[in-house]
C-alpha cells in the first residue's frame, strides 16, 4: 500500500480512500465507502494532482458540513458541471442546465490527455 487515509474524489469521505499498486505496479485509488476506483495512467503528474487536490477536498467537505449555504452552492456547482460534461458528450457545446445563470463559471474539459 502507498497511501491511506485519504479523501474519497467521488463521495468525498475522509479516510475511505486508498492508494495502491496492481499486480503490475501501477498506482490505482480505492475507496471503500462508495467502491469508487481511480486508475492512474503514471506516478506523475497524476500523483502531483492527488496530493494537491487532498487539502481542497478536506476544506471542502467542512465548509458544506458547517453552512447549508455552502452545501446548496457546492451541490449547483456539480449539477452545473454534470450538466457540461452531458451537454460535451451528446455533441454539443457545454450549455448551462436551466436555471443556471449566463455569468456562472464555466467548466472547459481538454480535448487531449494532458501528458
């Protein structure tokens, strides 16, 4: 095992995921709460995301446990960017869902594998 207790990135549970190596040696995550696996392509740079992205997941989490503000904007941002990525995948330009107001921050998903 590489890593433990870390924070889950799909349901966002401290301490649930796992860092691993498979029987080749390439890192995975884990997380077993929601069963979530996250295959990495290498050490680096995916590695370097994980750990900077860590804090911000943790932070994030106690801000929407304090506030129910905060929870309602955090659960319009992902609504907000589920609906982007639909909207990227059905062929179209990533239109904001109903509702969403014209100056919300868009999400801009790459069209390669960043290396």
């Amino acid at each position: 095992m590489l890593a433990s207790d870390l924070t889950c990135f799909g349901c966002l549970s401290h301490g649930t995921a796992r860092l691993l190596l498979d029987k080749r040696g390439r890192p995975y995550s884990t997380c077993i709460a929601c069963g979530t696996r996250m295959f990495l392509p290498s050490f680096t740079p995916q590695l370097n995301g994980i750990a900077l992205l860590e804090p911000e997941a943790r932070a994030l989490v106690e801000r929407m446990a304090r506030s129910p503000e905060e929870y309602t904007k955090a659960q319009e941002r992902v609504g907000r960017f589920l609906a982007e990525v639909r909207a990227r995948i059905n062929g179209g330009d990533a239109l904001p869902p109903p509702g969403a107001s014209a100056d919300a921050p868009r999400v801009i998903l790459p069209a390669t594998r960043i290396a």
